[in-house]
C-alpha cells in the first residue's frame, strides 16, 4: 500500500503572564533563578527585529536592596514555553517545527508537523469539487423532495440508522466538544 500525508497545524497563545510563570520555571530547572526572590517587573520588548524582542524580568534577589534587571531573547522563551508545556502535559509532537509570534493578548506557539502514514485502504478515484449553483437543488434528496413540496403533499421524513443519537442533548454535545479535546 502506499503512504499518505497529514499536515498538523496547531497554535498555542499562552497569555504573558502564563509565559512568565515558564520563563521562572525554566530558570529554577536550570538553578538560575535565586531562591525566594521577587519579581518587582515585567517589560514586553516587541521590536522589529529578532534581537529586539524579548522580555525583560526586573527581580530582587533575597536580602538585597538592589533590582536585577533579566533580559529573555525569542529563543530563550520558546524554550520556555515548550518547558512549560511538558511540565503541564500539553500534547506536542517532538518533530514538529516551532515558532512564536508576540501578540498583543500573549505569545503564541506555532506547531507545524507533517506526518507520513501507511494508507490504510486502495487509493480513491480523483476527487471532483462541484460547487451547488443557487438556482439548482444542492443534494439529491433536495431534488427528491422538491416535486412533492410543488404539489402540496408532505412527504414522510427518511429514517437514517443512528439518527436518533444527535436528537439526544448528550450526544450533541459530545460530538461538538469531541474535536477539541486533548489527545493522548
């Protein structure tokens, strides 16, 4: 058989605050960041340029008068955030390529991934997209129905095998929810 392609897009927007809770979490991973300090400070830098973004914690570090001023480049952020994420298990392919955006609500982590997978059954014949014109019927059934609709008769509603699920409140709402929940 032959292999098929799936491309994954995903973004996660983590609000700023979010990303300085990472930023902390990385730095005590890595034994930077001073027990019981405070953080008196916080500064968004989004210039044009890569070397212009970043984000800059003003901490006092325990029995010290004195403000130390961190300054966190992209890099070092996206680092952050991919920390943070495996720490809170969020669902994140190794392999996909990461970038992030510096938005005005937070930081957002893109996901892009393509996966090759083993299809699973014989190659469908080409597809052909045919767009409904505003005047003609959209589905067969619509054209089916159309006759009895002129003539005044009501026609008896088809039965469909589990269309009775999506009448039950539960069953609409999970399925609504279903695409969005996490994967494991």
């Amino acid at each position: 058989m032959a292999n098929t392609l799936i491309h994954e897009s995903r973004r996660l927007l983590l609000p700023f605050d979010t990303v300085v809770d990472a930023i902390i979490e990385l730095e005590i991973k890595h034994g930077r960041w001073p027990a019981n300090a405070a953080l008196v400070e916080v500064a968004m830098h989004a210039g044009k340029e890569d070397g212009a973004r970043s984000v800059v914690l003003s901490i006092r570090p325990p029995r010290q008068e004195g403000i130390v001023k961190r300054t966190y480049t992209l890099p070092l952020i996206a680092a952050a955030i991919v920390n943070y994420c495996l720490i809170t298990r969020v669902p994140m392919p190794r392999s996909s390529t990461k970038t992030i955006e510096i938005l005005p609500e937070g930081i957002a982590l893109h996901l892009e991934n393509t996966l090759m997978l083993q299809r699973r059954h014989d190659e469908a014949p080409p597809v052909t997209l045919v767009a409904d014109s505003p005047g003609e019927p959209s589905s067969q059934r619509a054209a089916a129905e159309e006759p009895s609709a002129q003539s005044g008769s009501t026609a008896e509603p088809e039965t469909v095998a589990g269309a009775g699920l999506l009448d039950e409140p539960e069953a609409a709402s999970t399925s609504e929810t279903a695409p969005d929940a996490p994967q494991a």
